[in-house]
C-alpha cells in the first residue's frame, strides 16, 4: 500500500509516531503563541565559522554565489535581491524569493549572516526566514545578544518551536541551516495523515529533532493545514533586514 511505504520512509528517517515520541522538545499547545513566559533555550557556543559546506553530487545548487537564475519574486517576475561577493542580500521591499522549481521531502543546506553592525531590536534585528514549500518557516534572526520571544528567535519553527539551544554565532559571521523536511501527507479527500516534521542544525547543533508542525507558520496564529500539492517552492523573506545567503543547495528525498 503506497500510503504505509510513505510512513515507512519516513520511520526510517528517525522520526517515530507522536503517540511513541519523547518530547525533546517543549509542547506546543501548552504555550500560548509568542509567550513571553515561554522559556528561553541555553546558549551554545557553536565554535567558530567554516567555509563553504560543498554540494553532493546529486543536491540541487540553488545558490552558487553568481546569479539569482534559479530564484524568482513571489509574483514569477525576476528575484530583484543584490548579489557580489559570493552572497545574496535581501533588498529591502522588493519581496520574498523562492525557487522556480518546486519540492517536497528534502534536505536543505544553506549559509546566512545576518548584518554588521547590529542593528534594531527583537525581531528587528536581522529577520529573515527560510520557507519550506514557501509555508513552514525556520526563522533567521540575530539572536546573538538580542533577546525575542522563544517561538520567534533564531531557527526556531516560527510560532510553534523554540531551538533546543541558542547556537547563534555573531552578526557578520557566517552560520549554517540543515534541514531534514518531510512534508505534511493528505488522504485523497484532503484530510491529513502525517504532519509536517522537521529535524534542523544550527551550526551543525541540533536545534529540532522530527518536530511536527502544527501547521503553517504564521504571526500570531496557529492555522491548521490545508491541503496542498506534494511539492511547492522553498522562499527566503524580506523582511527588511539586509541578511545575507550564499551555498544554498537541497538534495531531494522522496
Ligand atoms: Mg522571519
């Protein structure tokens, strides 16, 4: 049966059933969304900044430092953010990117820096965000000395889970985002048989492990999933912080 080989794989992946899991971390319907009481994750010194992680051999390079060819605005025009140096950098009002081509389970790596010098405040302060099938955010935020709400902060899933731990390094520096995706499964008749889960690394510290979304993520509600096609873009925001990207590249898992 096509639907239990899907539950297989993803098993085999690491995640286990909710009703077996041990919550590493916190439950997200005991909070109330962006609770300022919710507690803060330790911080972990990640060590220091790497190069480039390289591309394997079958990953889709999404951003090879040159051009934005792969990208486009959230309307299908041209991706209209600055590219030298080897990185991306949002410009500000010109919109959220995503890439031309769509995708569903997958693992994505990718390199941000947020902007030196610091500027702003809470969710001020170097806010970007990485979007998976351009509805489930890991957030991008310079938490490093910048304090915001747990659900908010640096990779967390926006709204539903704070990091295990604050892995932030300083503005300026280059930081890592790896992230096992499993997109949410729909009976034919649209109901949903398996959430969203996502395990991330930040830094190369596990921040989320087979966490399992509540739904979309979104600003100060919790909406409950709608069904969508098995593959959607992945889209970085503008959310008017000059935030840089460089090395991006997905291998598909599915
Ligand atoms: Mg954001």
């Amino acid at each position: 049966m096509l639907l239990s080989a899907a539950f297989v794989l993803i098993d085999a992946a690491g995640c286990q059933n909710s009703m077996d899991k041990e919550e590493g971390s916190q439950p997200v319907e005991e909070w109330k969304i962006h609770d300022p009481d919710r507690p803060l994750p330790p911080v972990v010194n990640p060590g220091p900044a790497s190069g480039p992680v390289p591309a394997p051999a079958d990953a889709f390079v999404l951003f090879d430092g040159k051009d934005l060819s792969p990208w486009e605005d959230s309307k299908g025009q041209p991706a209209r953010w600055k590219v030298e140096n080897g990185y991306m950098e949002v410009v500000k009002k010109t919109g959220s990117i995503r890439t031309k081509q769509k995708f569903g389970d997958c693992q994505l790596h990718l390199e941000w820096a947020a902007p030196l010098p610091a500027a702003g405040e809470g969710q001020e302060r170097g806010n970007s965000g990485v979007f998976l099938m351009e509805k489930y955010e890991v957030q991008v935020l310079d938490c490093y000395d910048n304090t915001t709400y747990a659900d908010g902060m640096t990779a967390a899933i926006y709204g539903q889970y704070p990091p295990l731990v604050n892995a932030c390094r300083p503005p300026g520096e280059w930081q890592t985002y790896d992230i096992v995706f499993r997109r949410p499964r729909f009976a034919p008749e649209g109901k949903l048989t398996s959430p969203a889960r996502m395990t991330v690394f930040h830094n190369g510290v596990l921040v989320h492990e087979c966490a399992e979304l509540t739904g979309p993520t979104e600003n100060k509600k919790r909406p409950p999933y709608t069904v969508h096609p098995d593959k959607l873009p992945v889209s970085l925001q503008d959310h008017g912080n000059p935030v840089r990207f460089r090395n991006i590249w997905l291998r598909e898992l599915e």
